[in-house]
C-alpha cells in the first residue's frame, strides 16, 4: 500500500495539498479531482486559496484511496460505498441516543417513587 502512516505524535491541524499528495503517492491533480468528486473532502482554504486539509480529510482520502485504487471501485461505486458507511455510522449514535432516554426515563419512574 503506498499510504504512509503519519506518526501519531504528529499535531499538525492542516496538511497542504503536495502533503496529501505525497501521503498517498500520487499527483496534486488527482487530490484535487476527487476532492470535487467526493463531498466528504472538503478542505479550508487559505487567504491566498491554498486547500488546507484536516486529519478527517485525509481519513476520507484513505477510504477513497483504499476503494478506487485497491480494490478496484469505479468513482460512482466509491461514492455509494461511502455514503451507504455514513449512514451505518450514524445508525449506531440514534441507538445509543434512544437507549440514554430510555435509561433517563427509567431513573425518573424511580425517583417518583421514593418517599
């Protein structure tokens, strides 16, 4: 895998575009590409129009990278992989939501309860 792991005691907030690049190993132009085909990119730009990409930018690229380059998803394929794992992942936090609000209203049928 060309990916280069970042060592974790790397603090930087934002990554230029010739890091990503040089990250995954491949061209600007390509960074640049599917940031406009995926919405999941979305780097912050400088004054000067610069992209600054966030640590969550990178772990979209790194899905995408892993998708389309290893094994072998089409664009159009990629992109319904990512959004079919978002909306898995936000399954899981309405559960948790629900679960919490059951345990609320359990702690309050108690507290009605005591003398």
């Amino acid at each position: 895998m060309p990916y280069k792991e970042k060592p974790d005691n790397d603090l930087k907030l934002y990554y230029t575009i010739g890091e990503v690049a040089e990250l995954f190993q491949v061209n600007t132009s390509l960074v640049r590409f599917w940031e406009k085909e995926f919405p999941q990119i979305r780097p912050k730009k400088n004054r000067k129009g610069n992209r600054l990409f966030t640590r969550e930018d990178i772990r979209h690229f790194r899905m995408i990278y892993q998708l389309v380059k290893e094994q072998g998803y089409t664009l159009d394929g990629a992109r319904k992989k990512l959004q079919a794992s978002n909306q898995q992942a936000h399954d899981p936090l309405s559960e948790t939501i629900q679960r919490l609000e059951h345990v609320k209203s359990l702690l309050d049928q108690m507290e009605n309860q005591l003398p």
